[in-house]
C-alpha cells in the first residue's frame, strides 16, 4: 500500500456540536475518497470513541456544550498519557484569537482549520497532517524492531559470555572431574544460599555466574599434584594454594562487575572464618561474602562427590561437617542458613547428578 492508500486508509473523527458543519467535512471527505469517518456532535462520546477505533485524526471543534474542545484534548491526554502515539488533532474554530490557539497547541492540537471551511485548506491540511502521522508512526515501529534486534542481540552476546565463563570454569574442572558438574552444582547451591542471606536475584545470578570460575587456577597446578592419590606433603600443598591466586591473576584487571567478582571467589573462597585459611588468612567479615557463600557450596559439593584421592561422604556426614566447621571454617549464620535452605540444595544436587550415581 502506498502512501496515498495510506492516507485514504485513515481513521478519521469529526467532533462539532453543529450537524450542518458535521455534514459538511463528512462529504468533503467522502469525495476524495475517505471511508473510514465516524462524526459525533457530542463531545462527551470522544474518549470511549478514541479508545475503541484510536483514530488517526481528529477534527475537534473548540466551542461547544457541554465539554469544549480543550476539555476534550485534556481528557485524551491522559487517557494516553502512557503512548508514544501520535495522536493527530486538528482544531475547528471561528475564534482566530492568540490566546485559543496557544492553549491548543499547548494541549497538543497540531493544525487548525477556520471556520467557513475552505475546501482545498480542508483537504490539503487533512493530508499533509495524516502524511505527518503516518511517517512519525513508521520511524518509531523502524525503532521498536531495531530495539528489538539490539535486545536480542544483546541477549544472544550476554548468552554466548555465560557459557564461555561456565566453559572456563569446566577447563579447570575437567583435570580432576570428567564431567565438569560439580562447578555447575557448586554454582546452583552458592545461587541459592545467596539468595537466602538476602541478596537481590541480581546479585545471586551474579555469583551463579562467577562461581564457576572459582578453581580456574588449577590449570597452573602440575597433574603430579593435582591428580595425586595420596595425602600432598608440605611442599605439594603450598603449591595447591597457589590456585587461588593464580586464579584469581587470571580473572583480575577487567571493569566488569561480574569478572571482578569471580576474580574476589577465586582468590578467596579458600580462606576460614577463624583465619586459619589461605592465602591470605583473612577471617571474619575481612573475607568477601561472595567467597564464604562459595566455601560452603563448594565444600558441600566437594564431600559429597567422589574424587580421585577419596569416596564421596554422605549428605548426613557432609552436613555434620558444616556444623562441626561453625565459627571455624564457615560463618556460623551461614551454615544455619544452608541447614534451612537443604531441600532446596538436595534437589539441585538430584538434577545434576554425576552420571551412575544415585
């Protein structure tokens, strides 16, 4: 359809208390082809008017009984005070005073027509204003879709960085761990337990996000150790520890909040509530709550599967642990937390189960 069909397509509204003139913009219009015109002499019908048929254009008299024509702009103006329309007014009037027309285009009137009509001025003005309303409504539909594409692909890069961090953190995890879900149950479980210390979901997404990340410096650790059966000796263990802060030099000098984070769990979620931890034996609310969040859920996660160099523990011993480790390990709060929140963390755990375990 092109822009002339357009136009002619319009829906058109012609308010005027005076049949005769009502009459007579109705067959001006009708004979250059107009169909779609709905008149009324009453202006208190406009507003359920305009919200069933959303006219295109309006040509709204000023003076008349009952509600003038400024009563009836105010009335549309907050009726779709919450549209990006563009709702075409065009004012009938006898009055040519200063004062009318300043307060109709302040209440969003776009043109006027003067009483007696002029033919031509009638038209000419009718479809320059329709043409108007026509291009405002086709830019703004222009933007909406290529908002559109921007939020998806927006959506579709945010997506894509999600996974090459879950894919990080499961390089790391695959040495010791062939199918990589433990960092995906750790993630879960820190998710939830943040959740329940009070955290907005934004934040618990966050840490669900940099969670995975938080053992990223065992790819600096040798096999020989990383791998070993047995119990490390004093010089094996010191290089274990130098997980966190490899890792946490890896993820470091990014602006991103969400990188600056995983970079915090990474270096910290190692460290003990009493200060007996590492690296740097912070204690108490000197570690960041992001790693103690971490610590339980991966401790948690770590006992309870099996690994090279042990058996998995039960939910009842893990549990046990957690509360043994109160004020020592772990932030006693926390471990309380996590005790109420168990359901919630046995079902996570259910769903991701390592494949032949029950």
């Amino acid at each position: 359809m092109d822009l002339s069909e357009q136009i002619l397509a319009a829906k058109i509204l012609i308010v005027d208390d005076q049949p005769a003139n009502v009459m007579l913009l109705e067959k001006m219009l009708s004979s250059v082809g107009f169909n779609f015109v709905h008149s009324t002499t009453d202006p208190r019908t406009v507003l359920d008017m305009y919200q069933e048929y959303h006219y295109d254009l309006i040509l709204l008299d000023i003076s008349m009984p009952h509600l003038n024509g400024f009563d009836v702009m105010e009335l549309l103006n907050q009726a779709d005070k919450d549209s990006d329309d563009y709702v075409a007014i065009l004012v009938l009037t006898a009055q040519t005073d200063r004062e009318t027309r300043i307060k109709s285009l302040e209440l969003g009137a776009k043109d006027f027509l003067t009483k007696p009509f002029d033919r031509m001025e009638v038209l000419n003005r009718i479809r320059n204003m329709l043409e108007v309303r026509l291009l405002h409504n086709q830019l703004r539909d222009q933007n909406k879709i290529l908002e559109n594409k921007v939020r998806e692909r927006t959506q579709e890069l945010n997506e894509t960085r999600m996974e090459v961090i879950r894919r990080l953190g499961r390089a790391a995890e695959y040495r010791d761990n062939e199918t990589g879900l433990h960092i995906i149950r750790m993630s879960k479980y820190s998710q939830r337990l943040a959740s329940a210390t009070g955290m907005t979901d934004i934040q618990a997404e966050d840490i669900l996000n940099a969670s995975p990340m938080h053992d990223i410096g065992k790819i600096g650790i040798p096999d020989s150790i990383l791998l070993k059966p047995g119990k490390l000796d004093a010089d094996e263990w010191a290089t274990m520890q130098t997980h966190t802060t490899i890792g946490a030099e890896i993820l470091s000098g990014h602006t991103s909040s969400l990188m600056q984070m995983a970079s915090e769990i990474a270096l910290a979620h190692h460290e003990k509530w009493d200060g007996s931890g590492y690296p740097h034996k912070l204690s108490g609310e000197a570690i960041p709550l992001t790693a103690r969040v971490v610590a339980i859920a991966d401790v948690f996660d770590a006992l309870t599967t099996e690994r090279p160099y042990k058996k998995a523990w039960s939910i009842e011993d893990a549990i046990t642990f957690l509360h043994e480790q109160r004020g020592m390990h772990f932030q006693p709060d926390l471990v309380d937390l996590f005790n109420d929140i168990l359901d919630d963390i046995l079902d996570i755990r259910s769903q991701h189960m390592e494949p032949g375990v029950s």
